[in-house]
C-alpha cells in the first residue's frame, strides 16, 4: 500500500469530512482488524490502512455522568462499536444517568458548538 | 540490561517533603524542589556538590532539570527529565539506578515541585487536546477514573460503599499525619453523599488539589552503608505504558500495575505476601482498588472486599498510604515521589503514630495520565 500522504490529508481530517457528511468512518488494516483513532499506519505492523464506513450500532462499555457548575449534568461514555473498536462519544436523547453499561446505541452526527459534526449515539431503538 | 538494574545495588539514603498545602503568593515549582532538596541533603548529610545526577518532573516546566540546576547553581554529570506523570518518580529511580551501576553518576537527586493550589490545576496542568475526546469535554481526569469506576462494578460487583472505604481508610492515617492536609475524621456516608463531580465519583474519591514538593538522594550501596540514615534499598523496579486517552485503554478494570508490578517483584526476588507496606498512588478511590489485585493483593474483582470493613485503615489487614494518601495527605499533581518518600520513612521506623511495626519491605506504586502510566518501586531494609 502506498505511503499516507500528510502534504494532501491528514487522518483526522478525513475522518472529520466523513462526519460532515454523516458518516461514521473507521480503518480496516489489510489481515481484518478495526483501527481507531485514525493513523497513517497499522498499530505493531506499520501496515497501510484502509478506510470504511460503520453501520454506527454498538454497545455502552461504560459512562460517566458530568456534573458541572456551568451547564446541565451531562453524559460522556465509552462505545464498543460493532465493527469492532471502541470510541469515547455522549449517548443523548435519554437521561444522561440512565445510560447504562450494556446499552445498544446507535450513532447519530450532532454540531457541536465548533459548528463541525461529530457523532453522538442515542439508544437503539431496535433494542428499547 | 542486567548489569544495570541490579537487586539491592542502590538505595535511598535522603529524603524530605517541601512545604505543602498552600504557598506564599509567587512560589515556584523550583522554590518547592529546592527546599526539598536540601531538607533531604540534610537528612543523609551529604552536600550539595556531591550530587551528580539529577532527575526531576513537573507538569509546570518541561525542562525541569534544566530549571533546578540553574536555580541551584548545579552542572550535574548526568540528568534525566522523564515526564510520564505522576509515575515519573518510580522511572527515575529505575534510571538512577542504571545511571549510578553505568558510571554516569554516583549521587543522584530526586525532586519535584508543584503550587497547583496557588496557580488552580488548570494553570498548573493544561490540558492536551484529544480530538476523538476532547470535543465530548470529558472532566479529566476524574471522568477518566469514573469510567474505570463504573466497569469495575458492573463486571465485580464492586459497590459505591467499598470505594468510600478506601477514602475513610486514609483519612484515618492522615490524622496520625502531621503535616497532612486534611485534620477531621470521614465517613462512609459523607464520601457517598458528597458533591457528585463525575458519576460514580464524588468530590470524597478524588484525590486532594495542594501545593507541594518532594526531593530524594540515591546512591550506591556501598556508599549508603557510610551515610547518615538506615538505606532504603531499591530491590525491584518495574514499569508498563499502555494508553495516552481512556479511550484506549484496552480493559478498564486492568492497570498497567499488572505488568509493573510482577517485573518488580520478579527482580527483587518476593512475593505480594511479604509486602510489609503497600503505598498505592490513590488519584481515586478506585485506584487503591485496582491496584491491590493488580499488584498481586488479592484477586481481580476482588479489591472491593479487601478494602471493605476497615481493610486497609489502622489495624486492617495490610497498611495501604499509611501517610494518608492523595486523598487526604497531598496531592500537588504529580503524587508518586511522596510514596517513595512515605515508604523510606517507614523502612527506617521514623513514623511516630502511623509507624508499621517491623516495616521492612515497601512497595511503591506510581500511576500517571489517566492510568496511562504504570511504575513500580519495591524497597528493603536489607540490601544483598
């Protein structure tokens, strides 16, 4: 595979383009594995990576509910996505403190204050 | 490899606290680690021109070592300003060790110093931006610690009332601490109903937010034995890197400590069992937690019961923190030195009321990041 060209892309900003268009994008390195966060190569291998789009369904690993002096409490958690990486996002559309562990969610692009897209899950509804 | 680190060839033969709490308007970290560093000269006697290593970490300069030889009028021979954390310390005692049996240096200087209180965490430790987390604005690091909190009791049964135990335990040793930050008794009930910072953690299972510095002095062995106090013999060191954000933190409920530790224990020839102090880096309640059945305490899941019921409080079954922890001592950012510092004292029998009754193997474990960061110091009474 050829060498990642950091002067036309780098792999946060393809990533982030992916968003803006409501995709969930994550690597696939060439034996089959799930890489995230984005990198110019495989973890251990070096190997060349190739992007793919998630179904964005996964599964709570754990949460944390904020409990801030300057804004309404709100959820930050870990996904294990079934693709098969995991990644820190919020699950929103439910109470923050009712997000448990085990949770089917369901990734959904959300603008945050930056006005850039990133994905937020909300419980799936296939499993409510 | 093995000619560098060396069971038993090097020991700590000073060690001192700076200041700590609140400072004077317009302390330095430098201030801080130069009161330190020559309380600790004191303490074994030895002078300023006879250190020839140095060996620092803050998070308020990033070159440390540069900033205390200037402040001290020093051209060491040999100097080292690993940053992983509050686990730096622990490294740089694995580096002097390999500096001093190399040739590189023959005395080596320890020293830290944080005024996070006098500046607010905030200055004193910015945080890196993390674009896969920081957009989420996770509180770290305590949302970091929560996460880990929050697995642990959905795959343990670990409960809310075990994590209080581990923040009633300390401040029942910091009360027989003098220079502890924190003076009144705590219980279960007020850690559980505390301020709610980042669910399942209250404000009562995050460790303390103070100024503060420390400073130790290594040398070899053979030079130890004609010092002032009784050596702290440096019989295992161990360390293990693992993740920069939580997010990549591979198992929740498994630290670093796991690694650390057996390489620690494996070089200096013992068991968990003959563990006579266990001094845990207690950023967070969880982290006692995780780290007596990382290290070999007692079994995975099963930290929440070993702490339980006074386990690890005065007259519990294994002295843990004996000076009063993170949570109720110290905690100037940067934590791991003072472990060091607590587990020489109570080797060499200078604890007063929180003395263990024939303390001679410590065990020292430093944590950094958001348990990024894992290192592991044991020390002995007896060299080899």
């Amino acid at each position: 595979m050829n060498e990642f060209d950091l002067a036309e892309a780098s792999p946060n900003g393809i990533y982030m383009d992916y968003c803006q268009k409501d995709q969930l994008a994550f690597q696939r390195s060439p034996s089959g594995k799930a890489i995230f966060y984005p990198r110019i190569v495989e973890t251990k291998t070096g190997e060349g990576l190739r992007w793919e789009l998630s179904q964005g369904l996964g599964t709570v690993y754990s949460t944390t509910v904020i409990y801030s002096r300057d804004e309404k409490p709100y959820n930050v958690a870990l996904i294990d996505v079934d693709e098969g990486y995991r990644m820190m996002s919020r699950v929103e559309g439910v109470e923050p403190e009712h997000v448990r562990i085990g949770m089917r969610v369901q990734v959904r692009m959300k603008t945050f204050d930056d006005g850039k897209k990133y994905p937020i899950f909300t419980p799936d509804k296939e499993a409510l | 490899m093995t000619n560098s680190l060396r069971r038993g060839s090097i020991a700590i033969v000073g060690a001192a606290e700076s200041e700590l709490g609140l400072c004077a308007p317009g302390t330095t970290p430098y201030d801080l680690m130069a009161q330190a560093s020559y309380r600790a000269l004191a303490d074994c006697g030895l002078q300023l021109n006879d250190i020839d290593g140095v060996f620092t970490a803050t998070s308020q300069a990033r070159f440390s070592s540069l900033g205390l030889c200037e402040y001290l009028g020093l051209k060491p021979r040999y100097q080292d300003n690993t940053l992983m954390g509050g686990s730096s310390f622990m490294s740089h005692v694995a580096h002097a060790m390999a500096a001093i049996n190399n040739g590189l240096c023959e005395v080596a200087l320890i020293a830290y110093g944080s005024t996070q209180k006098s500046v607010s965490r905030a200055a004193a430790s910015p945080r890196e931006y993390n674009a896969y987390e920081t957009p989420y604005k996770p509180f770290l690091p305590t949302s970091a610690y929560a996460m880990v909190a929050a697995r642990h009791m959905y795959q343990y049964g670990t409960t809310r009332e075990q994590l209080a135990e581990v923040a009633v335990a300390a401040r029942k040793w910091a009360l027989m601490n003098p220079v502890a930050w924190e003076k009144k008794p705590l219980t279960i009930d007020e850690v559980i109903n505390a301020r709610m910072v980042s669910a399942p953690l209250t404000i009562r299972d995050c460790c303390l937010v103070t100024d503060g510095g420390g400073a130790i002095i290594l040398t070899s062995a053979a030079r130890a034995k004609d010092l002032k106090q009784k050596p702290a013999y440096v019989l295992g060191v161990g360390e293990d890197l693992s993740h920069i954000g939580i997010s990549g933190m591979p198992d929740l409920t498994v630290s670093g400590a796991a690694i650390s530790g057996p390489k620690a224990y494996a070089m200096a020839g013992i068991t968990p069992k003959e563990v006579d102090l266990a001094m845990l880096y207690d950023a967070f309640t969880i982290n006692t937690i995780l780290f007596l059945e990382d290290l070999g305490f007692c079994a995975k899941g099963e930290g929440g019961n070993f702490v339980a019921n006074g386990g690890i409080a005065p007259g519990g079954h294994l002295p843990v923190n004996t000076n009063g922890g993170g949570l109720s001592y110290c905690h100037p950012g940067m934590y791991g030195l003072f472990l060091l510092i607590e587990s020489v004292r109570q080797i060499r029998g200078e604890c007063g009321d929180r003395q263990v009754p024939n303390c001679e193997i410590a065990l020292a474990h430093g944590n950094g990041g958001v348990l990024s960061t894992q290192a592991t110091v044991i020390l002995g009474g007896q060299g080899n």
